[in-house]
C-alpha cells in the first residue's frame, strides 16, 4: 500500500488504543519503518511511542485521517464500538479505501455491526484478535486470526506480518472472533489443568519445578507449561494478560456458546474460578494467578 516513489512505500498506519498490547504492537511498526500517528485516552504511553518516532493524535479520527491502514486495540465491545462509531471516532476520519482491522477481542455481533457500518462509507473491516500475550507483542511473535475480506485482508498482510509469526485469513466477518474465543476456551482450560496439576503434586510433596519439566517434555507439555508455570511455581501473579480481560473473553465464549446451543461445562467452570480470584481483588493481576485461587482451595500458605 503507499504510493510508489521508486520503491514501494510502506503504508501509512493509524493506530488506537496503546495499552499493554497495543503499545508494543505499534511500537514494533514504527521500528519497521510505518509511518505511524497514534491515539490513547492516556497520555504516557503516546509519549513513550512519540519518542520512538510516531506521531501523537488528539482523537481515534484524527489517527485515522488518511490512513491506508487502522489499527485498533482495545480491551471490551464497548470501547471498539465507541472509538470506530462514536463523535470522533475512527469512522469520521477514516478515508474511502482504507482498512480498519480490530485487534481486540469483542463480540462476534458487535464486530458484524460496526463492518456494515464502515462499509457504508467505503471502509473494508477486519476482526483480527491476537494470542500470544505481551510477550508475543514485544516479540512480534502473536498468533492472529483474521476474519474479513480476502482483498482486504491481502493489502494489509504486510502490516499484521510485524506484528504477528502466524497470521491466518480465517473466514468472513466475524470468524476471526470465533477463532479467538476458541483459543481462549483452551487456554483458560490449559491454565486450570496446570494449577490443579500443581496442586496435586506440592500436596504429594513433589518438587514443582522437575514436574514442571517432566510434564513439559512429554503429552502434557504446553506453551501455558513453558511460560506461565515458571511464574505460578515461584508465586509470580504479575500482569502479562490480566484476568480481568481473561473473564471477558470467558464470557463472550459462553455467550456464543449459548446462542449456538453448545454447552460449555469446561470454560464454564473455568469462569467460576476465575470470578473467585477477582473477588479475592486479582483482576489486575496475571491470568496464572488462577494458581492462587487453588492455594486458597488447598489451604497452602506460602509460610
């Protein structure tokens, strides 16, 4: 995308929402050589991407105004739809031609909605969630899952192929969505047989960090075994992927769920254990401080 001056220039990106996925992600296109001008309701992490040489915007329209790509990262189906449809926001900025991609994980009804209404004014939409966390982001190493149209999807494959090791074209509208809930329902999952595995073993009085490494290399090894047991062994309930934001996604997986008549026993009561460890006050710490609920289940104390 970009016009040619003799050699293809890079598109030109407009990016919305920098919290602890979206700072790293635009970060890594400005070191890319993307033309990046940003937007976020707090100012620090603005500064801190000016400073590696994007440009600042005062609103989602104005990071969106002659833009041929828009990034959005944002944490819930409220905030995207007011950012991309609301006073101000990326829609009244966005040009005709341009593509929006959501980086967020919403609801797959809301992502329908806000393309038709994008589409209305010439603006192609992408649901686009990402998986890998903040470690994926820094690294330019997510799993992204695209739903949209193939054209769309094709001009800003070069854009997502900074951001993400595995990107994949996975259907229309809304399947991008589908496809992360998916994830998350597996993850949420992983993190569960984990703590319960570990809480087994430390009762038997097993050394955690060789079961870590027996069950790593066998059938039962995990990317949740490689780099979030390492934190729950040594008590780490630090923030990578919050469970605030890991109970949402459990939610929309079980409110798709329930529109589609598939129950969901598994995610279902992976959610009760997670709303115990927000009520315990842990939604700003790290989805493996699941770890901590089965210490309070189990009764252990680190004393």
């Amino acid at each position: 995308m970009g016009e040619a001056t003799g050699r293809p220039q890079p598109a030109t990106v407009g990016f919305v929402g920098l919290g602890v996925m979206g700072l790293p992600m635009a970060r890594n296109l400005v070191r890319a050589g993307y033309p990046v001008r940003a937007f976020d309701v707090r100012d620090e992490p603005v500064r801190e991407l000016v400073a590696d040489g994007a440009v600042a915007a005062g609103s989602c329209a104005r990071a969106a105004e002659d833009r041929d790509v828009v990034l959005v990262s944002l944490p819930d189906s409220p905030q995207v739809e007011s950012a991309v449809l609301g006073p101000d926001g990326v829609s009244e900025g966005a040009r005709a031609g341009a593509v929006v991609v959501d980086l967020s994980t919403i609801g797959v009804s809301v992502t329908r909605r806000v393309a038709a209404a994008l589409s209305e004014r010439g603006v192609a939409y992408l649901d686009a969630p990402v998986s890998g966390g903040r470690r994926g982001a820094l690294r330019g190493a997510l799993s992204i899952m695209v739903g949209g149209p193939a054209e769309a999807f094709d001009r800003v494959r070069p854009v997502l192929g900074v951001l993400g090791a595995t990107v994949t074209h996975v259907g229309g509208c809304g399947m991008g969505q589908v496809f992360k809930l998916c994830n998350q329902v597996v993850c949420a999952l992983n993190i569960q047989a984990v703590c319960e595995a570990f809480a087994l073993g430390r009762a038997a009085g097993a050394d955690l960090t060789l079961l870590r490494e027996a069950l790593s290399g066998g059938a039962a090894g995990s990317w949740m075994l490689d780099n979030l047991a390492p934190q729950m062994i040594d008590g780490d309930a630090s923030a990578g992927f919050t469970i605030q934001l890991q109970l949402k996604d459990l939610r929309l997986a079980l409110e798709a769920a329930f529109e589609a008549g598939v129950p969901l026993p598994g995610a279902a009561q992976a959610m009760a254990l997670y709303l115990e460890a927000r009520a315990h006050g842990e939604d700003a710490n790290g989805n493996q401080a699941l770890f901590r609920v089965y210490d309070r289940l189990t009764g252990h104390t680190d004393g």
